[in-house]
C-alpha cells in the first residue's frame, strides 16, 4: 500500500525558511524510474507544481521558484525533504507530495497535504 | 504556460444525477496528456482518468473522460454520495505541467 505524508511548520514569517518532509511507504525512491514532487495550492487557486525529485537523484523546480528551491531525499530512505527559501505570505499554501505514476507525468498517489501560513 | 479553466466552479446536483465537467486549455494537449483527480475533503486526492479517457485502476465506470485539443470533459453518469468532491484536471503534455483551478460538486 502506498502512502505519503507531509509534515512540517504550520507557521512561518516573512523571510524564513520553510522546510518540508515527504514521509512516504509502500515503494522506494532508490527504484529505477522512480519519482516524487511537490506541489502547492494556495488558498482558492490553482495547484501549482513546485519540483521534483527522481530515483538516481536528478532534480526539477519550476522555472518561476528555482531560486528559492531545494529537493532532496531525507536522511531516512523513505523521506524526501524540500526547503523554500524567504518565504512571502503570497506562499500561504497547502503543500502536496505526490508520486508519479511511472514514466508518465501524472500523480497516481498523493498525500493529505500540510497547510502553511506565512504571517509575521 | 498552458492555462487549464474548468467549468462550472461548483456544480449542485442530486444523488443519481449526471455530472459534465469542463476542463478547457489555452492551447492544444499534446497528445491528449489530460488527468483528472478528484479530491474529498479530509482525504489525499485520487487519480480517476489519465490520457483524457483512460479510467484508473479500481476507479467505477460511471466515471469516463474525453476530449482532445483543448477541450476535455470528465463525466459522472449516476452521481452516488461518495462522489460529492472537488475534481481537478492536470495537463502533462508541455512543461510546465499545470493544473485546473477545479470544480466542486456539491449536493443540491
């Protein structure tokens, strides 16, 4: 059974780091073809893909982010951890891990999602 | 970026009705490469189509999906009051892949 979960600060202000972890069960992220992103929705917008992280360690972002992101895989073998830097309140979000469905560039399992607010 | 508008943004019918959902792109799918989940609140969002009209494994047949181009529509052809949801769609056709903005069906 594959599950993911994502954790991490409710709260962050203005120009901090937010630091996210995907705890995620049932596949390992060191398979061949494996793979695993993050996306957003802020509140009564759109989803927005945010970055991805594959099984031999290759690395994505949204060209809009890039600068402010960072994907990894945790110190755990079954974590992947993202980190957005000087966080801004328009970043007050849901924020999704999800995992591909294969070679195909869509999500066959999601976690619940974490909100976040940024709030002095 | 290929901007995804679904239509309508909330949907009120009954319990055995039938569901028409709109996802309309900016510009053409390539290849049809067209998703849609659907999302119940308090649970993670599950997988229902993929490749416009492809059903996922276990999702019931009174779900199907069509379309090309630029105009896809998800339907739910007896509404059962599980399916009372948001339902998003998602193109991965062109990078970046971008999502819908969603639909809420709601009970009437």
């Amino acid at each position: 059974q594959v599950t993911l979960k994502e954790s991490g600060p409710a709260l962050v202000k203005p120009t901090q780091t937010l630091t996210l972890t995907c705890t995620f069960s049932g596949f390992s992220l060191n398979t061949r073809g494996m793979r695993v992103s993050w996306i957003r929705q802020p509140p009564g917008k759109a989803l927005e893909w945010l970055a991805r992280i594959d099984w031999n360690d290759d690395k994505f972002y949204s060209t809009s982010l890039k600068t402010r992101l960072t994907v990894s895989k945790g110190t755990s073998i079954n974590q992947v951890v993202l980190t957005m830097t000087n966080m801004d309140p328009v970043d007050t979000a849901t924020y999704y891990c999800a995992r591909y469905a294969g070679s195909w560039d869509y999500f066959d399992y999601w976690g619940q999602g974490t909100p976040v607010t940024v709030s002095s | 970026d290929i901007v995804l508008t679904q239509s309508p943004g909330t949907l009120s019918s009954s319990p055995g009705e039938r569901a028409t959902l709109s996802c309309r792109a900016s510009q053409s799918v390539s290849g049809s490469y067209l998703a849609w989940y659907q999302h119940r609140p308090g649970q993670t969002p599950r997988l229902l189509i993929y490749a416009a009209s492809s059903r996922a494994t276990g999702i019931p047949d009174r779900f199907s999906g069509s379309g090309s181009g630029t105009e896809f529509t998800l339907t739910i052809s007896r509404l059962e009051p599980e399916d009372f949801a948001v339902y998003y769609c998602q193109q991965y056709g062109s990078s970046p892949r971008t999502f819908g903005q969603g639909t809420k069906v709601e009970v009437k």
